[in-house]
C-alpha cells in the first residue's frame, strides 16, 4: 500500500505543478480552465454522466476483424503493462479495437517518443508531456489534427466540450488545431496541511486556521516536545518545497508565476514582492525559533515517513489522500486530521489541486485508422465507457445498492488501479471524483471540503513564440535557481531579509525579470483572446 501510493503522488506531483505555483510556464501543453468541478461526497454520479447521453458506439469499426491501434503509452502507475488489466480487456471486446500497447517508463518517455516519431514505424499515437517536444512536432506537421474528427465523429465527447466550455481552449494550438485526446480529471489531488490530533488533545488546543494561530501551537507543541519537529516537510510532496507552497498559499505569493485571480497572471517574487518579503520574515522567524524542520532543506522522503510514523512531526504539509497511512487507524500508527488552510495577514487562504485536464496523449499524422480511432475515443467518453474506466464491470467490480454503485469489497484503493485499471492514470478518459473516495480514509473528505472555495484558479500553460521561448530559456536558466537559492537562504538566515531584499529584488531585475513578466503578460493576453 505504501509503495503504491507514493507512486502515484508522485505521478501527482507532476501534475499538481501544471496547476500550482510554478517557477516557469512553457510552450504547447494544456490549459486549464476554472470551472474544475470539485470532488464532493455526493452519492450520485457528478459531472461525467452528464456531460453525455444514450450515444454509445458499440464498435469503432464495421469491419469484420479488430481495429488494430498502436499507443505509446506511459507504464502503469505500479509499473505493470496498462493492456494487462481487467477494464482495458473489455474495453477492447466492446469496442472491436485491439490495442498495442507500448508501454514506455515515464523517466525515459521523451527520449522514447522522440525516437518512434522519428522511425518508420509511428505509432497511431504517443504519450508526450515535454512541451517543447509537443510544440515542435506539432509545427512540423507529425500530429493529426482531431477537431474536425471530433465534430463529425464524436458526439459524446461534444458533449463533454460543451460541459466543459475551457476544455477546447486548453487543446487548440496557435495554429488554431487540436491534437490531443482529452484526459479530464475530476479526481482531485491536492496538498494540505495535517496536524497532530495527539498533540492538540494533549494539549487542549483548537485547530489553527490563521498564521499568527498556527505559529502559537506550533511553540505549543516545542514547549511540551522539546525533541519534536513542530513544522515538517510532506511525504512525496517536494521535500522542502512543501514548507514554502504552504506559506505561499497563506501570504497570497508563489515563487514563480501564478494566476492570483482571473486577469491577474503575476510572478509572484517581483510583482507580489511586499507579500513575498511578509512570508520570508515569517517563515524565518519560525527557523529561529526552531519550529521547522532544522533538516529540512536536506531531509529525504523516507526521513519524513520516518519522523511522521515515529509521532515526531506536530503538522506536515502533504497529499490530502494520506489518510489511510497517517490518518487514525493507518498503518503508521498515528493521529493526523487536516488542518484547514491557513489565512495569512490579509486575511484570505488558498489552496492549490491538480489541473483537471491531462491532455498529454496526441494522434501522430501516421494514424492508419483516424475515424475508427476517434470512434473509438468516442465511446471512452460515453456513458458506458464513462462507468467502465470507473467502476469497471457491474458485478465484478462493483455492485448497485440503493440505485447507487459501490466496489466490491475485493476492489482496495491499493489495488483499484494496479490489478484493475479502474482510473488509470496514463490513459486518458473521463475520470470522475466519486469511485475513489467510496474507498478513501473518511477524512479525506474533510479536506475536500476545507479545500473547496479556497481553491486558487488553475493558470492555463501559456505558448510562446519561437522567440519568446528562447528568452524565457535564457531569463529563467539563472533566474529560477537564484530564487530559490536566495529563498532558501532568506528563512535559513543566510541571508538577512531586512537589508537584503532589495538587492535581492535588484538582482532580478539584472536577470531580465521586467522582460520576462512582459512575455507572460502577453501569451496570457493571446490567451484571453483565442
């Protein structure tokens, strides 16, 4: 269970950097749009049996045999070839269509997907998340345009887009085509802080939800554990980058570009610099009064389960679907319950999720079959390919009780992706919120529900030019590692914020940061305007 999980908050993490604070935006991947729908607690099936109706297609093809389909695909989350597992046989025998498989580690996918491209022997398509790589075979002509597949062929995912009106804005490129096979997400995956339920009962103390609150328990919790880490890093979450996105989200800045509110795409060191000087003195004075981890800019991901197991952590920043490990009756042991988001001193508190559309997967031009293919991506989209991807096969992977569909007890949140495929999260399709959190540790619907309303709006990944790009390489080649070294610095007390920031802010500004947010300003103006 603990190796599955880290593995996919890892792939998460991925993810989760598409949508929160990130130190650069890139070219040609997807956008985002604002009206994610949440995942909620409701009994009844959300957004995706919704979006589409009765328009089921049974085969992709009317030929006698299978259409064959060849896909580049990213392995498994678990490592196991996806084509092995139980949803994908069906939705093979449903849809006439035999899928090859290639299954491709996630570490080495570029170099893999840039070789295939290459050969002879394209396959009908590829997994790509390298947006360099997208952009250039896009311009090249190497991806098969879809759109006009989809309007002609695809009525249930026209339905979809109509559902989700940004869902087409996100795929189009500057060429005004789409290539992508839409990926949506309504799983959500996000960061939240956990506190030591243990420690605040011992302690009589209430949960914090300001940082002048959260900064009093966490003196509390030294006070009566001396040897304790009060404020910890998060498993599989970035390390120390966990520590400063939790402060971020509490001061309302980031370290790289951010979209704050709707028109207003800033980078976050320069054009929010009063709130990022509030948050180094903050978070430098928590150092100096021992409250975070003294390790933490150099702690391992098996230190921190280590610390949080032994009970030595008072509240860590990590995955909200934890619960099951560090939640009251997992297996480390002990008591963590979310804590809300932290409101900082103006008041507002925030936090970030994964971006909802994972639109990684393209047609390359060598497609043999583009309308069997996009027949077949059809039914995916679905009501019954919908509740196939999700619940898998009624009365062997799940049953209906009371109208509603619940696993069979068989079906584990360890195993619902590994043996199953059931929300398989290399291949796209329309995943919905509620299969999962049937089978997730009740707290995690707490979080869920700290988290909606505070959520930060999901940026779009901005496309630049060919010479836009090339000044973002250069600026942010020095400029983003600077920041973050400097950062660090600032709440270690290298560095002393009160007379260091504006050189600090100066020191940008050499590196091209006035450039730099003048290009972002402009690709999301293009944006704005598709």
């Amino acid at each position: 269970m603990k190796k599955t999980l880290a593995l996919m908050l890892a792939i998460a993490l991925l993810a989760f950097g598409l949508a929160s604070c990130t130190s650069q935006t890139t070219a040609a991947t997807t956008t985002v749009a604002t009206t994610a729908t949440s995942a909620t607690t409701t009994s009844k099936e959300t957004t995706a049996t919704t979006a589409t109706t009765a328009t089921t297609a049974t085969t992709a093809t009317t030929q006698a045999g299978p259409l064959e389909i060849s896909w580049m695909l990213g392995m498994g989350l678990n490592g196991q070839p996806v084509e092995t597992k139980l949803v994908f046989d069906e939705l093979e025998k449903r849809t006439n269509v035999k899928l090859n498989l290639i299954d491709i580690s996630l570490a080495d996918m570029s170099q893999k997907v840039q070789t295939a491209m290459l050969s002879s022997d394209v396959p009908d398509f590829v997994e790509l998340w390298d947006p360099t790589l997208v952009a250039q075979f896009g311009a090249a002509g190497k991806f098969h345009p879809v759109e006009d597949l989809y309007q002609q062929y695809a009525p249930n995912l026209m339905k979809v887009f109509a559902a989700w009106p940004d869902l087409g804005k996100s795929m189009t490129f500057d060429d005004g085509h789409m290539y992508a096979v839409p990926f949506i997400m309504e799983r959500e995956f996000f960061l939240n802080g956990s506190i030591n339920n243990a420690w605040l009962t011992e302690l009589s103390l209430p949960v914090p939800t300001t940082v002048d609150e959260f900064e009093n328990v966490l003196k509390a919790f030294k006070q009566a554990h001396p040897d304790s880490i009060p404020f910890g890093c998060g498993p599989w979450a970035g390390t120390y980058n966990s520590i400063i996105w939790c402060m971020e989200n509490a001061f309302n800045t980031c370290m790289g570009p951010r979209l704050f509110a709707p028109g207003q795409y800033l980078f976050g060191p320069y054009e929010k610099k009063d709130q990022y000087k509030a948050m180094l003195v903050y978070m430098n004075r928590l150092w100096e009064e021992k409250l975070i981890d003294p390790q933490a800019f150099a702690t391992t991901d098996d230190q921190i389960v280590k610390d949080i197991t032994a009970g030595k952590i008072g509240y860590h920043f990590g995955w909200a679907n934890g619960y099951d490990l560090w939640g009251k009756g997992g297996s480390y042991g002990v008591d963590y319950i979310p804590n809300p988001p932290l409101k900082g001193p103006d008041g507002t508190a925030h936090e970030s999720r994964t971006n909802p559309f994972q639109n990684f997967n393209y047609m390359t031009s060598a497609c043999k079959d583009p309308v069997g293919c996009t027949k077949f991506i059809d039914y995916i989209f679905s009501d019954e390919g919908i509740i196939l991807m999700n619940w898998g096969i009624e009365g062997v992977t799940y049953t209906v009780m009371n109208g509603n569909k619940v696993y069979k007890p068989e079906v584990t949140s360890a195993n619902r992706i590994s043996k199953y495929g059931l929300g398989e999260g290399q291949f796209p399709h329309y995943e919905i919120a509620l299969p999962e959190l049937t089978i997730t540790n009740k707290m995690t619907f707490t979080a869920v529900s700290y988290m909606q309303g505070n959520e930060w709006p999901i940026p779009p990944t901005l496309r630049f030019t060919d010479e836009e790009q090339t000044q973002v390489n250069q600026i942010t080649g020095d400029m983003t590692p600077y920041i973050l070294q400097t950062t660090i610095k600032f709440i270690n007390g290298e560095m002393d914020v009160s007379t260091d920031f504006d050189a600090f802010i100066a020191q940008l500004e050499t590196m091209g940061v006035q450039d730099y947010c003048n290009i972002l300003h402009l690709a999301y103006q293009r944006y704005n305007n598709q």
